[in-house]
C-alpha cells in the first residue's frame, strides 16, 4: 500500500563514459571556482498549474479509457489472459494505478506534441507505472518471471481498440 501512493517507480541506467565525464567536470569545477552558472528562473505557481491543465486536457478517446482499464484490470484478473499469468501474479493493481495510467499517458502524449493519447502512450508508460504495484507469486521467480515481463506479456495479450 505504500509504495501503490507513488506515481511510477522509474528505472535509470548508469549514464554513459561522455556523460560521466561531464558529471565529473561539472562535480569538479563547482567544487573548484564555487557555484558560476546562474541559478535556473524559478517556474511560478501559475505556469506549473497551466502545464497541469494542459497535460489534463489531452483528450483521450473512451475506447482507450475502456483499454487503460482493462490493462488495470487484467491484473488483477490475469486468468482471463493465459494460465501463465494466473500462476505468476498474487496481487494486481489498485484503482490508483488506473488514475495515475491516465496521467501518465496523457502527459507522454503532450511532451510529444500531441494533444491526444495513442494506445502507444498506454504502453510506454504502463511498466513504470505499474511494475511496483504488482505482487508476484513464488512460482514467477522461479520461473525468472519479472514484473516488467509480465506487464509486457499483459499488453500484448490485451487487445488494443
């Protein structure tokens, strides 16, 4: 229940030699000469609320509501998508993880530029979205099941309107 109150539960890899080197530089020089760069503009509270309305004003289609609910609910009933599923999943999602697939698609969709949601947002987001609500069973670790396998298997059982 606690970990279901945070919105995704993202993976970050280590960054690549480049990068590193520009962390270590940047790390190095502030450390060095103090802090030289100026300090970012502050967003204000009516730019935050508006990029809010924005990102809740992306339309999406009710037949993709009715498939971000059904990938939800698929979880919690994984039978109904293989015998596999069943076997591997103990507990599914909660009804948080319905709102916050919603939010989640639909902010996707605006940073693309689009003011609509594709069943490609659903997907893109789903497994950060929903890989720390799962509760896996013994018998999917030792079939060296993940919850990102098993989100993956879901979306491509269930079907896209």
């Amino acid at each position: 229940a606690q970990l279901d109150r945070f919105l995704m539960h993202v993976r970050i890899d280590y960054p690549a030699a480049v990068d590193e080197r520009r962390i270590l530089r940047l790390a190095r020089d502030e450390a060095r000469w103090g802090e030289t760069r100026t300090a970012p503009v502050p967003i204000t509270q009516e730019a935050l609320f508006a990029a809010r309305r924005a990102v809740l004003g992306v339309h999406l289609a009710e037949s993709l509501e009715e498939y971000l609910i059904e990938l939800v609910l698929a979880t919690r009933k994984p039978d109904a998508y293989g015998e596999d599923l069943g076997r591997w999943l103990d507990y599914g999602a909660s009804p948080r993880a319905t709102i916050a697939l919603d939010r989640c698609a639909r902010a996707h969709a605006c940073l693309a530029g689009r003011d609509f949601v594709d069943p490609a947002d659903i997907q893109a987001v789903a497994p950060d979205v929903l890989r720390h609500r799962l509760i896996l069973r013994y018998e999917a670790e030792a079939e060296g099941v993940t919850a990102d396998h098993l989100i993956a298997e879901l979306i491509r059982r269930v079907a896209v309107p």
